[in-house]
C-alpha cells in the first residue's frame, strides 16, 4: 500500500491511488509491492531499502546518506497493547525535500500522527517536518508504553508483598512472574527503541534543515526538545529495568520461602512421629520373655509414652519458636 500526502491550495491532501505526485511531501509505503517500490524508485532517483536490509544491526547499514537522500532506520514499538509486542524496523528517507517511510507494521504512532496532519497542514508543510512528527508521536508513544509499564510494576510490587493465605500464593506467584516477564519484554523494547531513535536523531541532526514555523504551524517539535525527552525517558526506562529485575527476585524469594514453609513442615512431622515409632518398634518385638507383657497397666503405660514422646518435640519446637 502506498499512501501520498501531497500539498495542494486547499492543504495537505491524502491520496491513496497508488500514483506519485510531484508535489508530495510524505509517501508512505506500507508493505508495498514491487511495482509501488519501482514508482517511488524511478520518482526520486532513490533504492528503498529491502526488508531483509532494514533488518540489519549494524549502525552503517541503518544510518546513510547515498545519491543526496538520507537513509535512516528506527525500531519502533509494535502491538504494545497486546501480550506479544513487537519491534519493527522502519526506514525513514529524506530526500529532495520529500519524506518516504518504508515501513511492514503499522505502529500506532503512523495512525495518530496521520490524524494529527488532517486536522494541522503545517505538521506535513514538508518532508523535514513531517518527519519530526513523525518522531515525536513515536517518543510520545514510547512515553505512554513505559507509564503503563511503571504502573503495572507498581500495582504487582503491592500484591508480592501482601500476606495471604498459602493455598492463593502459590497460584498468584505464577500470574505475577508471567505479568513481570510481560513488563519486562516490552520494557526491553522501548529501550531498544529509545536507542535506535536517539542515534537517527543525532544522525539527522547534523545535516537537518532549519524547518520553519510557516512549515510546522509554529508548535512543530525541536531537535533539543525529542534529545531531551529521549534522554528522561532513557533514564526512566534503565530504572524501571532495574525494578523489575528487583521484583522478579522478590517473586522468586517470596516462593522459595513458601517451599522453605513447606518443607519445614514434612521435616517437623517426619521428627514428631520419629520418637512414637521407636517406642512403638520396642514394645512390638516378639520375644518370648517381655517383662511389661506381664503388666496390667502395661498398654496405658504405652499409650501415654508414645503420646508424650509425640507432644514434647512440638513443645520443644514452639519455645524455641521454630513453628
């Protein structure tokens, strides 16, 4: 699919015919075929990057400059809102004034920011501005991810710590590391994110036009404002990092006293039931000259000294407050 903004007298006009327009400022291909890749191609005099290219880690083959466009992939992000986020690869290219987005997701940030261009023309004045929204929708969305993410750390830090009866921690324990490794992958996420977008931004900065307030409506985003926003978040992503690493240590600790508690209890009944067996096991031997056979009190004698032999331990155990 390819999606053109192009201005016109009226304003920034969204054509999905498939056709380049010469007075396009932002083309947009989502999953696109060959034949729409072949258009943008011969229009700008520019090789969109394959899927397998945008891909690649490495800094040289995401951030370049080739034929007087400059090539800039990002990881953006993706299904944030469901149990399985995504990163995707998107690639932006700036050339003769034109922004083109390659991208085989659509991330929130693309929708939002295509409703902001139909209410504001000037957030897609040009190729430079619209890339600027572009990246501050990502880094607002990015925002939105790692406060839901603190949230939800801080709402299972409540619940780890709160006693409850055994028979519902056990089953809780289970949801809560399930719920921790969720936070943790898209937190994971947004940092790769934070970072890719970070080093577009400073590879854009250098050779960034001025855009003016005529092209971004006078409330357009700024260079210092995103690197500051992004250092902040940066920050706040490695410290919520670090809590739920903390708090999967906790979760961990918190079953491992549970087992503790539960061992102790076997260990306590295995002792408790150890001294009646043995004074059961002497006066159950079937030797012919047993002097206490003889006894008329015998069996009460026996009955009180395997009773006694199983109350002192536990006795034993609560002075010493083992139990």
């Amino acid at each position: 699919m390819i999606r053109t903004y192009r201005i016109t007298a009226t304003g920034v006009l969204r054509d999905d015919s498939a056709k380049y327009a010469g007075n396009a400022v932002w083309i947009d291909l989502l999953n696109p075929t060959k034949e729409e890749e072949a258009a943008v191609e011969t229009a700008l005099k520019l090789a969109v990057p394959t899927r397998e290219e945008m891909a690649e880690i490495e800094v040289s083959s995401r951030l370049y400059q080739e034929n007087d466009a400059t090539f800039m992939t990002a990881t953006v992000v993706n299904k944030a809102d469901t149990e399985h986020p995504e990163a995707a690869a998107i690639t932006f290219v700036l050339a003769h004034g034109v922004l083109v987005t390659v991208r085989h997701d659509d991330p929130q940030p693309f929708r939002i920011f295509a409703q902001v261009v139909e209410r504001r023309h000037g957030a897609c004045a040009s190729g430079e501005a619209a890339f600027l929204g572009l990246m501050e929708a990502i880094i607002d969305r990015l925002a939105d991810i790692l406060e839901r993410a603190n949230a939800g750390v801080d709402g299972i830090s409540r619940e780890v710590f709160i006693q409850r009866p055994n028979s519902m921690r056990s089953r809780q324990y289970q949801q809560m590391l399930a719920q921790v490794g969720r936070i943790g992958d898209l937190t994971s996420k947004a940092r790769e994110s934070l970072v890719s977008i970070s080093r577009v931004l400073s590879f854009y900065g250098p050779t960034a036009r001025a855009v003016t307030k005529a092209e971004n409506g006078g409330q357009g985003p700024s260079l210092k404002s995103m690197n500051a926003d992004l250092q902040s978040l940066s920050d706040h992503a490695n410290f919520l990092s670090n809590k739920v690493t903390f708090l999967l240590e906790a979760i961990l600790g918190m079953i491992s006293i549970d087992q503790n508690e539960v061992m102790k209890i076997f260990s306590v009944v295995a002792v408790v039931f150890m001294p009646p067996t043995l004074v059961a096991s002497i006066w159950g031997m079937n030797f012919q000259f047993m002097p206490e056979l003889s006894w008329p009190l015998g069996y009460p004698l026996a009955l009180t000294t395997i009773a006694v032999a199983a109350v002192a331990p536990l006795w034993y155990f609560r002075k010493r407050k083992w139990l």
